[in-house]
C-alpha cells in the first residue's frame, strides 16, 4: 500500500512539475514590423528612401531575430540601429545595434533583456537606418507587433 502511495505522489509531483513549466516551453512567437520612410525621422528628412523590417522575437530564448530591406537612400547606408523607448515623435538611444554590414538586407539576431523585451512589446522602440547625409537617420519605424 506504501508503495502505491509513494508512487502516486512521485507521478503527481512529476505531473506538477510539467504543468508548471509547460507555458514557458511553448510560449508563442511574436512578430513584429516597421515601415521605414523618411517621413517618420524626428525631425522629417526629404528624401525617397523606405523600407520595412520584419522581426521575430522568441520569449523562451529571448531571442530577436530580424531582417530589414530598403530602397532609394541618398547615399550608403553608414550605420542601423534599434533605438528606445520612444514614441514615434522623440528621439532616443540606441538599444540594439546592428553588427555587420548594413547593406540591404539587413540580417541580424540579438539576445534581450526583460526590460528591453517590455519595451519591444509596448511598442516603444524604432528602427532606423543612417546615411552620411543623414547622420542623424534617413529613415525610420515604429516597431510594432
């Protein structure tokens, strides 16, 4: 009878267990997106440069993974960065830069903190893209689920 007993309570414990740690292991993906234009620099570039980026971040592995893809800047794109928090009209620093080259497409993947995954998720960071004409950024978006 101990033996029962003792074998339910270690496969219950075993079920618990599971159940508490499944939500992590399958949390979902989320996707995210930015439409790049010259307009949405603070303050507007004249130009016809755009773009979009296209983001994945993992909550399980912390992992953002993106690619961006533009078009028409006045010159090479010198440096790309994402920047928060910030809403769309405020300026702010950079948060996770790109590493490598930054010659369409980008291609690049970053590792976040919690903080900056809140911040990813509230909205509150921008991408963009710089040029030697526009050291301050050519073009730019809101990241947005």
């Amino acid at each position: 009878m101990r033996r029962i007993l003792l074998r339910s309570t270690v496969a219950g414990l075993m079920a618990a267990s599971f159940l508490a740690l499944a939500p992590a292991a399958f949390a979902q993906a989320v996707t995210y997106k930015a439409d790049l234009k010259t307009s949405a620099e603070v303050p507007p570039v004249d130009g016809k440069g755009s773009g979009t980026l296209t983001a994945t971040y993992d909550p399980a592995s912390k992992k953002l993974s993106y690619t961006v893809n533009y078009k028409d800047l006045t010159g090479p794109a010198t440096a790309a960065h994402f920047h928060g928090p910030a809403d769309a009209k405020t300026n702010a620093g950079v948060v996770v830069p790109v590493n490598g080259a930054v010659t369409s497409p980008i291609k690049g993947e970053a590792t976040l903190t919690d903080a900056q995954a809140k911040d990813l998720a509230d909205g509150k960071w921008y991408f963009n893209v710089h040029t030697a004409a526009n050291k301050g950024g050519e073009i730019r978006g809101q990241v947005m689920k």
